[in-house]
C-alpha cells in the first residue's frame, strides 16, 4: 500500500474511482480496475448522507458493501440496525473478499453482530 498527500481526485479519473458509503444505493462488486475511496469521518456519530453528497459533489461513482443482498436483519432488544462501518471495518472487509473472493466471508469479517445484520442459516 501507497499514501500520499496528493488528493485522489489528481491521481486518478473520474470513471476509475468508486467511492464507498453505505448510502449508495449501488450493491455493486468489486472491480480490480476501480480505484475505491473508503468514505468516512473521525466521528462517533452518524451523518446520513454526508458521504454520499460528497462523492456526487465531485461526480463520482458510488457504491456500497453488499450487506443488503448477503445478510438479513438479526432479532435484537434495541431493533437496531446499521450498515454503518468504521474505515477499518470496511477494509477489513475488502481485503477479505480479495483473498477469499466471497462476500459471506467477508462480511463475516468485518460485520460485527453488534450491526444487527448476520448471515443467513
């Protein structure tokens, strides 16, 4: 893995980044040609949509985790249910799939049943 302090969007084109926030309503697959920004905030709290608007503020494709097509809601107490992830939950759950190559595995990785979301039986 590479950092810099370049932006993203002056490395690459627009057609190769995705950028992934669990607003999108893009369940899509990982594509190894596509460059994907993790969207996050260094913040405890949720801002429904706040990494959405940023990527169509830059004309970026958008895409999420597929918890939706892969896990169902689990029973619990507090009827709570998030497909929020922090950054190094997701990653997590990106390097699992492209070792793995499954979705189930993945999202078992980085899918903590405190989410409210488990795979099926």
């Amino acid at each position: 893995m590479d950092t810099t302090q370049e932006s993203y969007l002056d490395l690459f084109s627009l057609d190769e980044i995705i950028y992934l926030t669990p607003d999108s309503e893009n369940g899509e697959y990982i594509d190894p040609k596509k460059v994907y920004i993790l969207g996050g905030l260094v913040d405890e709290s949720i801002h429904k949509n706040l990494t959405l608007r940023r990527a169509q503020e830059q004309s970026l494709q958008t895409a999420r985790l597929p918890i939706r097509e892969y896990m169902v809601r689990a029973t619990n107490s507090k009827n709570y249910h998030s497909e929020t992830l922090a950054i190094n939950q997701v990653f997590d759950v990106l390097l699992t799939y492209y070792k793995t190559r499954s979705w189930p595995d993945a999202l078992k990785t980085g899918v903590s049943s405190g989410k409210g979301y488990v795979l099926p039986d």
